[in-house]
C-alpha cells in the first residue's frame, strides 16, 4: 500500500488558490464534456482501477480530492503532469514546482503507458465531477503545519549491507519486482519472500525458486492497481515441520465469493481479501505440491490497506497458550477517506485492527478456524462484538513484531501526517480515525489531512498511544521494524530498525526506550554496499526506493529494495565516533 504511488498525489488541491483561469482545451482539442458519454465512462473506468485507491471528489485522502481541479489547470497541463510529473518539476514549470513544494516534495510515478485517448477520457471524467462550491477541506480550518518540530539526528552507526540475491523482475519498469517480505519456515530455516505479484519464492544457496504461484492457482487473484494489493503475506506454522502447513493472505476482484465479514450493499466494495492454509505434500520440496483450504474473506472499500501482514508468535513455545496463533493486520480499506469511518474504530467491526485466532480450531462463525479462548473480548455480552480482535483502531497495521523481551509492536502507516509504532496490549484502542499518533484528527468528514492537539479532556477516551512516531517533514510511509536478533554485529545490539518506504531513509530506535506513555528517540543511520558509502536511493537508480525489512532464524537482518527487486543483508557495522554509542 503505499500510499505515495499516487495517480494525481500531487494534483493538488493548492492550485484552486495557485492559478485563476484557464481554457478547458488541451492536446485533443476542444469538446463537449458532459454530454460525451461513452468517453465519460472510459474516463470513470481508468479512474477507478488507477486512481480511485487514492482519490476522491469528496475531501483529500491519501491524494488530494480531485473534484475542482479542472478549472484551475488546462487538460494539457494535467496531462503532462500525469505522464510525467518529476519531468515537469524537473523543468522548473512554476505550478509544478509550487505544488510539489506544498505537498513536501513528494513525486508521484511516471504514467507514461496512457495513451492520449486514455488521458483525455481521464480528464473528461474528472470534469464531470466539478463542484461549483469549494469544498469545506479547503483553506477552512488551520491545523499543525508540523506536528512534530523536532528533526531526527542523524547518529554515527553505519551499517554495511552486502548482496544476498536478486528476485527475478514482474514489471518492465520501477517497482520490478514488488517484494515486500522476508521470513523463515521454522523447521529448516529457510528464507522466502514474496511478490505481491503473486509469487512466493524459496531461497536456496542465495537462489530464489518460484515455491508457489498465487496467479496460477487462484483463478479470481488480483494484484493490479498494486498499492498492497495481490500476495500480501505469508506464514509458516510452527509446528511446519509435523502439520506441513503455512498460511498466506492475496487479494480477489470484488464478488469472488461469500465474504465473512462485510457491510451494506449500497457501500462500495473494491476487492476481498482472502487467508488461505495451504498443506504441503513433503516439507523439504522446493516447489508446493499440496491442497489448500479458504479460512476466511473479507470485503474491503478500496484496494489499499488490505490484508498486508500475518504473523505467528516467534517466541511462543509447545505449550504456551499464543503458540499456534495466528496474528492478522487488517487496515480500514481506505473506508475513512471515503465517508465510511462508521465501519472501523469499533469492536464491533474487524477493519483497522489485529485480530487473533487459532487457524486449525472450529469454532469461529464460519467454522473454519478458531477464536483462542484467551482473546480479549471472547467474553463479551455483546453478540456483536468481533471475538477475534485483539486490538483495535488502526490505519494500516503494515507490520507486526516482537522484541526479544516478549513486547509485541505494530508498525502503523498514517494518513497525511504522522507514521507510528505501537505498543500492543490485547483489548486497546490505538485511536485512528479520531487519532492519528499522538493528534487529534477532528474533521475526518471534510478534513481528514489534518491533525490538531490534543484535547483537554483527552483521556476520557482512552485511547493508547504510539511509543515511537515521526511526522511527513520525515518521511512518508513507515517501513515496518525489527530488533536485532544476531551475534555477529554488536552495533546493533538492543537496537529495534526501520525506515520509510519512499524514501528509504533508515531509523533505529534503542528497544529499552519503547515504553507505554512516552515516545522514544529516534536517530538516523547510514549505509555501505560492500563498505562503499551509498545510499539506498544511489543503488537501486530510483528515487522511490519501496524500502522493507526482514529476519532470519539466527536473528540476522535484511533489507529489501522494491524498486530493483534486490535483497541485501546486514553484515557489519561501525560506530564513526564515540559520541554516540547507544
């Protein structure tokens, strides 16, 4: 999901004020808009499988609305924006540059592929959707500029990364290949990784094998605008090495089955999302020979923030009662943004939490996998309560992890201003959409960009809060952590590592600092290839570097750049100076 790949992220709700009057002819010449119906709905049709994940004509969601831009701007500008956006800033073109400064230097990708039919049928669309009224998320309520003042320091730790493998290209261009997560199968230790495009490849000796292919199985699989979308995550059981299976969650195209949990028909529904046991034939083969089993679907308003993470305990152990469960990010859908904030932020509803269940037990509604008898409102006495939450009020819940102390964190993709980690105790509410971090989110019907203080009477609310968190100045989308579980670089040892995935920009945080009710430290760290200063944006040629994380069963980490569809690992690091040896 990553919510700067923006059709028009950049088209520009300041341009209302930018620029006055304008032809509403461009490159194709003149026409008649609303009357031009089969171009209309060309347009509307392009729209919502490529822009619509983060757009709207109601208020600014992961984009800006798009509902007046057209009578500020000529479809010749648009166009050229859309084509190539980095080119025209690039040029120095004066709305370009002011729009790209306003939304703090974010660049959207290159959509160069559109035909002029198809960019012409695009801008019809979006005029048709005018409103002669400004809308109210404009210029109306003033919120914090920059919520968090301070700047992150960079530190002196130096981490060298050395190539671990190269993961073969789905896309002829940037990202080629949309590698998200690096994780074990705990029998053997062996690595996999996947491509949202619907490949789970096994490591061996630094080579990856297609192990199993989504696409090819599963008929309805769907992976296109991207943004999260396709094979999302994956997870071996435990007991991998006696059961034989593993577990993996991919996105379908809307009405591909019966979902589990969904909402009013009248509400719009995009995708399902689907977690999927999957019962090998023999545990050692290199390619999945088996069967596989649907545990669960679920309906979703838009293609971003889907079902991005699932995880099992790593420090759960035969006998204790989290061994075996399954733990499952759930985003809200991208359902705030679009006038749906009812259907998340309630114990009542699953999207935007953590839910919890054991995948070989019965007794869940649909009896294909269990609810554990400990969860936290397995008792409640209201019938609709949702049994399998563990924790609630969630963005993006795009990583979950555990230190080696037994504190279990998420790592939590924010709307417009601030990306978080949170410390998770069963049965608490983390805010969004009211919060959004350590802020108040107050308009989230007209203004859901902005973030204000706290109120006064704050804590009537209850809501807990994030122990790590750093706002847009930063960096964009949170690239999900891990503690350092390794021997070999005592660097980093009690340090807990992430990023931004844009950017590729790496923070460390020290894991002693991570305590409910106070936000730790952050500080910035750098990188050699081979112990040749680099930056991540330098080695993969891109400047969306689609930055993750990953361990291994020795506690060793790695680094995964989208963008190139490269893996590297972790292997030394220095300390440049005594000043900061924390």
């Amino acid at each position: 999901m990553n919510k700067t790949n923006l059709l028009l992220s950049i088209l520009i709700v300041s341009l209302f004020s930018f620029f006055n009057s304008c032809q509403l002819s461009g490159p194709y010449g003149n026409y008649s808009i609303l009357n031009d119906t089969s171009i209309n709905q060309t347009g509307e049709k392009i729209f919502k499988a490529n822009c619509s994940a983060c757009h709207n004509f109601k208020q600014d969601g992961i984009g800006p609305q798009l509902s007046s831009v057209t009578a500020s701007a000529s479809e010749e500008w648009i166009v050229q924006f859309i084509k190539n956006s980095k080119k025209l800033i690039s040029s120095n073109d004066e709305r370009a540059v002011q729009v790209f400064n306003k939304y703090r230097k974010a660049v959207m990708p290159a959509f160069e592929s559109f035909t002029p039919e198809e960019l012409h049928a695009l801008f019809v669309y979006i005029q048709s959707q005018k409103k002669s009224v400004e809308p109210s998320s404009i210029n109306n309520k003033k919120g914090l500029s920059n919520p968090i003042a301070d700047t992150i320091a960079l530190s002196n730790l130096v981490v060298n990364l050395e190539p671990f493998t190269q993961i073969p290209a789905s896309a002829k261009k940037p990202p080629l290949a949309r590698i998200t997560k690096l994780g074990f199968e705990p029998a053997s230790g062996n690595l996999f990784i996947n491509d949202l495009q619907g490949k789970l490849y096994k490591i061996k000796n630094g080579h990856p094998f297609i192990y199993l292919d989504i696409e090819k199985l599963k008929p309805k699989f769907l992976n296109n605008p991207g943004l999260g979308s396709g094979l999302g995550s994956f997870a071996f059981h435990p007991s991998f090495q006696t059961k034989g299976i593993f577990y993996t969650t991919h996105s379908e195209i809307k009405g591909s089955g019966k979902p589990d949990f969904s909402y009013a028909d009248s509400m719009r529904s995009d995708l399902q999302w689907v977690l999927t046991e999957w019962k090998t034939n023999h545990i050692k083969e290199d390619s999945f020979s088996g069967t596989n089993r649907e545990l669960l679907r679920i309906n979703f308003v838009k293609v971003n923030h889907g079902i991005q993470e699932i995880i099992f305990n790593p420090l759960s152990k035969p006998g204790n009662k989290d061994y075996g469960m399954l733990y499952i990010g759930l985003g809200d859908g991208g359902s705030v943004e679009e006038g749906y904030e009812y259907i998340v932020h309630s114990k009542e509803k699953i999207w935007g939490t953590i839910i919890r269940i054991d995948p070989t037990g019965k007794n869940s509604s649909n009896g294909k996998y269990g609810i554990p008898a400990d969860n936290p409102f397995v008792n409640s006495n209201n019938k609709n309560v949702v049994k399998e939450i563990y924790a609630y009020g969630f963005r993006n819940p795009h990583r979950i992890t555990w230190t080696k102390s037994g504190k279990m964190l998420v790592s939590n993709i924010g709307q417009g201003n601030i990306e978080s980690i949170n410390l998770i105790q069963p049965g608490n509410d983390y805010g969004w959409p009211i919060r959004e971090g350590n802020f108040l989110a107050a308009d989230i019907k007209n203004n859901i960009g902005t973030v204000y203080p706290l109120p006064s009477n704050d804590s009537i609310y209850k809501i807990t809060y994030p122990v790590v968190e750093f706002d847009h100045d930063e960096g964009k989308a949170i690239s999900g952590g891990v503690e350092y579980w390794g021997n070999d670089i005592p660097a980093l040892k009690g340090k807990f590592l992430f990023g931004d995935i844009p950017s590729g920009r790496l923070f460390y945080t020290q894991v002693a600092d991570i305590k409910q009710g106070k936000l730790a430290t952050i500080k910035e760290w750098k990188i050699s290839i081979n112990h040749q200063p680099k930056t991540l944006k330098e080695v993969c040629g891109s400047d969306r570097v689609d930055l993750h994380f990953g361990r291994d069963i020795n506690g060793d980490l790695y680094i995964l750049t989208k963008a190139d569809g490269k893996v590297y690992k972790l292997t030394s690091a220095i300390i440049k100076s005594a000043i900061d040896k924390k």
